[in-house]
C-alpha cells in the first residue's frame, strides 16, 4: 500500500515563504510524475506545479516566479515565496507511481491548509 504524506502546511503572513513537503513511502518501484494540486471551497482542484522524473517542471501561471517544485527520490517539495491571499488553499500532493500489478496509478496526500492573512 503506497501513502503520500504532506507537511509544512500553516498561517504565513502576506509576502512570507512557506515550504511544503510530501514523502511517499510503501511498495514503490517508481514514480513517475510528482505534483502539487490545490483546493479552495467552491473552486476546481487547480494544479500548481508538477514535476517529470526526467526533471522537467510545470508551473500554472499564477504562481509561476514565486513557487518552486523540487524532488528526492520518493519525497517532492513546494517552495512558495511572496505568498498572497489568494494563495490561500488546501494543497494536495499528488504522484503517478507504480506499485503493483503492470500500470502506474495516482495516489494523493490527504492535504494541508495554506493560509495566507493580508
């Protein structure tokens, strides 16, 4: 059984950083893509960075310059810099990996708030 653990969630003030983390652990032969979702009431889950195994990365637009996604082996980070209210979420961790049986699956962390206060 594959579990992803988030951490570093929290109450930052407008223009502070913040860093999230993401372990995954359990029976793992590889992962491909690792990625940061994001939640608000009311709002689609909205992707914010995602990263290749291969190293290549993604950004949405509205955080691209601020964010920055990294990876280690089975853990993926979000660097969130200059955050703004509007950042203000329940972010995901996601990953493409392959666990059992011949095809990659996506499992998901269970979630942890970003606040922003202006």
């Amino acid at each position: 059984q594959v579990q992803l653990v988030e951490s570093g969630g929290g109450l930052v003030q407008a223009g502070g950083p913040l860093r999230l983390s993401c372990a995954a652990s359990g029976k793992i032969f590889s992962i491909n893509t690792m990625a940061w979702y994001r939640q608000t009431p009311g709002k689609q889950l909205e992707l914010v960075a995602s990263t290749l195994s291969g190293g290549g990365t993604n950004y949405a637009d509205s955080v691209r310059g601020r964010f920055t996604i990294s990876r280690d082996n089975v853990k993926v980070y979000l660097q969130m810099n200059s955050l703004k209210p509007e950042d203000t979420a329940v972010y995901y961790c996601n990953a493409n990996i392959w666990s059992s049986g011949l095809r990659y699956a996506d499992y998901w962390g269970q979630g942890t708030q970003v606040t922003v206060s202006s």
